[in-house]
C-alpha cells in the first residue's frame, strides 16, 4: 500500500514538474528583424506651459526634469503649441493660446513668455526635436473671427484668401524659432483633426474637408522649401487612425479619405516622409487594418502617432491607467508600425485621465503618477534611432515589444503583464546557450520606474502582476548574431 501511495505520489510530482514546463513562457527574441526605426517619444506643452511657465524655478525644472531629464522619463520630442491668439472667448484660461502675431508680418517675441520659458528648458534638459503644432490659423484669418468655427458650422474657419498668410505665419515662426532662439525645431503641423466640427469654445481648433488640407499642405510644403527651412511638414493629425467612408460613384468603399487625397498629390507625396495619426477612440483591429493598407500602399513611408490621452474622466493615480497607456504603446509600435509615440496633456490640473503629471494649481503641488513613470519604460530606454525587432511568444497575457540600438550592442524588452498573477518568462537569444546580462526596471503598485535587478545571468525573469518591466540587455556578447 505504501509502494502504491509513493508511486502515485512520484507520477503526480512529474505531472506537476512537466505542467510547470509546459506552461513556462518563452520570448523569442529575433534582433535580425528588424521592422521600424523609431524616432523618439514625446508630449505637447499644450494648455499647461504657459501657466506653469510663470512657477518658480524649481517647480518648473522639477516637472521639465521629470518628462525630459536623464533622471525623468527621457522624452526627446516635445511638442509646442503655436497659439491663434485666443482669449476670454475661451472659458477655461489654461485652454488659451497667445499668438506671437502684433499684425501681418509682424511679430512681439516676447508673448507666449511663460511657455517660451518651458520650451528652451525642456531642449536644455535634451530635447532635440521640437514640433511646432497649430490647432487654428490666428483669429484675423478666420471666417468667424475667433479661433474655433461658429455654432452649425460644416467648413473650414479659415478664410478662402488666406491660406498663403496662414503658411507665411506659420514659416516666419519656424524660421525665427531656429535661426534666432536655436531651437531644434524638425516637423511644423498646420492642421489638428481636421475631421472635427470645431463650433464650440472649450478650445481652440479648426476643421478642413480633405480637399482643403491638400491645399493647406501644399502651400506650406511650397513655403517650407522657398525657405529651405530643414523641417518636416506633418500632416493631417487625424483624430482616429479609423478608415473613413468615402463615396466612390454610385458604391461606397471604405477608404481612408485624407490619406488618399493627401499622398495621391504628386507634389505632396514626393515630399511627406510620414504620415500622422492619432490614437483616440482607435481599437486594435482598426490600427491593423489602417496600417496593412498604408504600408501596402505607400512603402517606405513613415506613421507617427502624435497625440493620444485616454478620454475618461476622473483623475487616477495607479497602475490602472497605466496599464491602459502602455497597451495603447506597444500595439501601436507592434501592430500600427508607428516610428514616434506622443502624449497630448503632460501636465495636468483636471480631474480627468489625461495628464502624466497632475498638479494642483493653488498650492502649486506636484504630483508624479504611475502613467508617467510607465510610458518611461519605453522613452528613457528606447532612444531615437532604435529599431524595433520581432519578439515571438505563446503568452495570451503578456503585450511586449522589443528595440535594438543602431549598432545592436543594447537590446530593450518591455513587458507588461496586466494579469493578476506574476508571470515566468525564459528568454532564448539567437545563439542558442548563450548567457546574457540584463537590467530590469519596473513600475507597479511598489515601483516607480525602479531599477529591481541588475546583472541577472540566466535568462529567466518573473513579471509581477500589474507591471511594465523594461529589461535592458547589453554588452558586445549580443552584437552580430543571427537569428536562426
């Protein structure tokens, strides 16, 4: 009788053993495909910097250090918001945008002083690519005379005649941001969801129909060249990477009509090296499907995502909506292709999930949350100029994306298990046997971006439940092998 109980219990310890290996996890890690080169991550300095800019110093440098610094999250592209000038109009004063603009033509540099502060802090701290947004042409060059549409309005706010002056506008503040303030300025972007209505006064905005951001873009790429400024034009920002309907004679076909109208502009398209999107309200199955027809289409082509926040109310501090924000990451890396990842609010005083950093405004307090430290999984890590590369595994849990530096000497993983149990992972290289160092740093409920392993020699990992972990991988043991 005890023979039997001691066989049993051997054979239920060895099911037990192999179930464990069955259900190990395995990251197969392939740097030899390579898919996109990645430009960066970033935020805009919309609706916070000009009030945070007036702050003392060290409230400023202490948030600017937080999103840009070596000791923050990194981010090397920032967005600035180039205002139309509105005022009382606009009902909430951290949503008003002051305009450089005195007259045509002319210009008073020291408007827009508070955001102007951040702006050169934030290249201090290592910003070397500035985006110069407009989400409305200046008030004098509206049909409505404010920098939103009136009420019932389907058109475009700008005025027919001024589209050269907008372009013009928009070029002579480029132009100064470089070749007087020195700021790394790359990209200038006319047009912000041109797709909106735009009729209320909550912020500013104007909406194009795809005839009329071809014609926007145009002009500006013609202006952008007269002046060889070294700058990318980036358009159109759509609100959703969602393909829009278009009539097609008598049938309707699902097409995405900015894009088609845009890059099937010979001018345009021999010009525009990318194309940008947003990613609200954008599932998974869109993006794949907006992604497989732009890169069929258009090869060689870039995607940007430049703005996404997660449009629901109520502040949140966790891991919760950290965990929404790194999703909405890696499958635009992995499955939309994206080369740049931006965040819209960075600084944020609402009670709503749009801020990486929420501040409260009459005690000047600032509170860093766990979206901020977990979108620096990926910028303070995955640096301009990484690659992605293929990451294969059997988890229906894990969502991971890997990047490789130019010269292949670092590897970054980021992991993020959104279950509620810790998950084992074995990492295979593509030498097999091969033995690698890596670092691990982690943001969950304990951890803010903390690095919690350093050196680790086996090539096996646990993620804990609800976390992000980057592990970094580095040394020449890794550099020139082939995947088999």
């Amino acid at each position: 009788m005890r023979w039997t109980i001691a066989i049993a219990g051997m054979i239920w310890l060895g099911l037990l053993q192999v179930s464990c290996i069955a259900e190990k996890i395995v990251l197969r890690l392939k740097p030899g495909e390579v898919r996109q080169e990645i430009d960066g991550f970033g935020a805009s300095g919309a609706w916070w910097a000009q009030i945070v800019g007036s702050w003392e110093e060290n409230k400023r440098k202490e948030i600017v250090g937080l999103l840009f610094g070596k000791e923050g999250i990194g981010l090397s592209i920032y967005r600035y918001n180039v205002g139309a000038g509105s005022g009382e109009e606009t009902g909430d004063p951290w949503r008003r945008a002051e305009t450089f603009e005195t007259a045509k033509g002319e210009y008073d540099w020291q408007r827009d002083k508070n955001a102007m502060c951040i702006l050169r802090e934030a290249c201090a701290a290592g910003v070397k690519n500035v985006i110069l947004f407009a989400n409305s042409p200046p008030r004098r060059m509206t049909k409505s005379g404010y920098a939103f549409a009136g009420k019932g309005a389907d058109k475009s706010n700008l005025r027919e005649d001024k589209y050269e002056e907008f372009a013009e506008y928009l070029a002579d503040i480029t132009e100064h941001f470089i070749r007087v303030e020195k700021i790394p300025v790359k990209g200038v972007s006319p047009i912000n969801e041109p797709q909106w209505d735009w009729d209320g006064n909550s912020q500013e905005g104007c909406h194009y129909s795809a005839e009329e951001v071809v014609r926007m873009v145009e002009i500006m790429l013609r202006e952008v060249e007269r002046r060889k400024l070294p700058v990318e034009v980036e358009v159109p920002e759509n609100g959703s990477w969602e393909m829009v309907v278009e009539p097609a004679g008598d049938d309707w076909r699902r097409s995405p009509v900015y894009l088609e109208r845009l890059l099937g502009n010979e001018y345009v398209r021999e010009r525009m090296d990318s194309y940008a999107v947003h990613s609200y309200w954008a599932n998974l199955e869109r993006k794949k499907a907006f992604a497989k027809y732009f890169f069929s289409r258009y090869p060689g082509k870039k995607l940007q995502m430049t703005e996404w926040c997660e449009m629901k109310g109520g502040r949140d501090y966790g891991m919760d909506s950290a965990l929404r924000l790194t999703r909405e990451i890696i499958d635009d890396l992995v499955w939309g292709g994206v080369s740049s990842w931006q965040y819209w609010i960075a600084v944020s005083r609402y009670n709503f999930r749009d801020g990486l950093i929420y501040v409260n405004e009459s005690e000047r307090e600032i509170v860093p949350i766990k979206r901020l430290w977990a979108m620096g999984n990926f910028s303070r890590f995955i640096r301009p100029g990484f690659q992605r590369f293929e990451v294969e595994h059997d988890s229906a849990v894990l969502r991971i994306v890997g990047c490789k530096s130019q010269d292949g000497g670092r590897l970054v993983v980021v992991v993020m298990n959104p279950g509620t149990e810790s998950e084992a992972v074995e990492l295979h290289f593509a030498k097999a046997g091969g033995a690698n160092l890596f670092d691990a740093y982690e943001t969950s409920k304990a951890n803010d971006l903390k690095a919690v392993s350093r050196g680790i020699k086996n090539n096996r990992y646990s993620f804990p439940a609800e976390s992000v972990t980057t592990l970094v991988i580095k040394g020449s043991e890794i550099k020139g092998k082939r995947d088999r």
